[in-house]
C-alpha cells in the first residue's frame, strides 16, 4: 500500500503491523509534557521581537467562517479582511487562509483571486466526520473543484477510538489522492481522544498516511488546541522529520483568542521543532477572534495607544 513514508512502509503493509508500529511508540510523560508546555509559556520577549511575533502570527491565521448562516457577503467581507485585516495600515500582514465550507469555495476563491491567500476548505462530512467514504471523497472533489488550495479533514474518531487505525489510514489515503495539488490537514479532534497516548499515535497516522499538517481540533468542542496537545504533536512531527526527510506542518485550531496565547504557541514552534516552521508554509493558527487581538496591540506597539475593539471589524 502507498504511503507518503516510504521508510515506514513496512508499518503500514497490514492492520496488524500498524497496530504494532502504533503501540510501539514511546508512551507520554503526562506529567512532563504538561510542565514542559507551562514552562515554555513563561517565557518573555523584548518589544522588537513581538512586533515580529505579532506579525509572523497575524500571517499565520486561517481566517475562518464555518456556520450554518455563512453567506456569500459574509465570505466576500472574510476574504476582504483576510487581504487587509488593517485597512488603516497596509502594512499590516495578509492572512495564510480563509477557511470556509465547501459550497462557499466557489466564492472565496473568486474574492481571494491574485491575493495570495489561500482558500482552504474543511471537508469529508466536517465536522463529525460521519458518513460514508464516497460522500466524503465528493465533499473533497467539489472543494478542490470550487478552487480550494488545502483541505482540512476529519478523521473516524469512532473507527481510531475502536482500533480500526487501517480504516483511518486508507481514508487519509483516499482523501490525498483526491486533493490533488491541494495540501492536506488533517483534523484529530484531540478533545475526544482522551489520552496524549492516542494524540500521539494519531498523529504518527497521519503522517504516515500523506497529510501535509496535522490539526489539532475543529474548534467545535469544549477542549481544542493547548499548549500541551500542541507540544507533542510538533514532537511528532520534528521526530518524523529527523526519521524520513519529510516536514508535515502543524495547526492548533480553537481556543487562542490573545496575543499572548499566540506567542506562547510560537515559542513552542521555536523551541520544540525549531525555526523551519516558524512560517505559515508549515505552522497555522486556526483562531479567527485572535486577529483582532493581534491587530490591537499591532495598533499599540506603533501608536503607544491601546485603540480597543470598536477599532478593528467585527468577523
């Protein structure tokens, strides 16, 4: 069976060497992991690095809009936004992305033309992921055919949680193949996963099955993104560099609204995978309400004045 690993290829031949390379993993230090993460939070930074910061997140940020009262206009004002989220100052940074459905690719695409950003779309039956493979492989194809340049999936939570990791990896398989051209995230929901054991299993999966990032959550759960779920999946992916080559990025989503929760996630990037991801080619923040944070104290650090909300458009 193809795999994006080739060194790994024997891992992944049948459901029981799977199973194995998956167990065979090194277990979790909850304790360690979790102190690990607090510390990295502490640490401080001088006023030009988090211009840089500031800067270097507001570029990062998948400017998302996933609701069931989405309209075009709503898309449109986005993917505006996404291009200047200051208009006041244009030199503020573009957006990565605008992450939308994929009936609303269509349009977002078409706002977002000669832009640079990226129209990402989540797909395969987003976000609970329950439906039959076929529906989901068209979820996929009507995406990439709207013009979405990356496709955020879902995995079988059920089928991972069941054992079924064979089923979970074909399923990545599948939903690559039909990407195309279109890089791959693949979404773990770490909320229902229980344990750093399973997140850490699932992000090998993954990996070994072709996704171009891995995602933390969908944002539509009461646990999503932290520090220390985010911690061990760039381990992961520092781990399978060092081991194949290979660089898979990496995007916590829900639950970072400031910009003091962003630099902490920044200094993690920097001190557990390193500098190659410090770029939105590689490392992306799937928090749409931490923009206008971020564009606050942006307005702070050149005014010396602290503007507040009214100053920033409302998503």
């Amino acid at each position: 069976m193809p795999t994006s690993a080739p060194a790994f290829s024997d891992a992944t031949a049948s459901d029981s060497a799977l199973r194995r390379f998956l167990f065979g993993l090194p277990g979790v230090d909850a304790v360690g992991l979790e102190a690990r993460a607090a510390s990295l939070g502490t640490r401080s930074i001088k006023t030009t690095a988090k211009a840089y910061a500031i800067d270097l997140a507001i570029s990062m940020i998948d400017l998302t809009t996933l609701e069931g009262a989405d309209t075009p206009g709503k898309v449109r004002a986005l993917a505006a936004k996404a291009v200047h989220p200051d208009p006041t100052d244009r030199t503020t940074p573009r957006t990565a992305a605008v992450c939308v459905y994929p009936d609303m690719a269509a349009t977002a695409a078409a706002a977002l033309a000669g832009s640079g950003v990226k129209v990402a779309s989540v797909a395969t039956a987003f976000p609970a992921g329950r439906a039959a493979l076929d529906i989901k492989l068209a979820d996929v194809r009507d995406a990439v055919a709207a013009g979405a340049d990356e496709i955020d999936m879902v995995i079988d939570r059920g089928a991972f949680l069941s054992g079924r990791f064979m089923k979970v990896y074909e399923e990545i398989l599948a939903v690559k193949a039909e990407c195309g051209t279109a890089r791959l995230k693949v979404i773990f929901e770490t909320g229902e996963l229980s344990t750093y054991d399973n997140i850490r299993r699932a992000s090998w999966l993954g990996m070994l099955a072709g996704a171009d990032f891995i995602k933390t959550s969908t944002g539509k759960v009461a646990t999503n993104a932290t520090p220390a779920n985010t911690l061990l999946m760039l381990e992961a992916v520092r781990d399978f560099r060092a081991q194949t080559g290979v660089q898979i990025g990496v995007k916590p989503a829900g639950s970072i609204r400031t910009t003091k929760d962003a630099v902490k996630f920044l200094v993690l990037v920097n001190e557990t995978a390193g500098e190659d991801w410090l770029d939105n080619h590689w490392f992306r923040f799937g928090a749409s309400s931490l923009l206008n944070d971020l564009l606050m104290q942006r307005q702070k650090l050149s005014t010396g004045r602290y503007s507040g909300p009214d100053y920033v458009t409302v998503d």
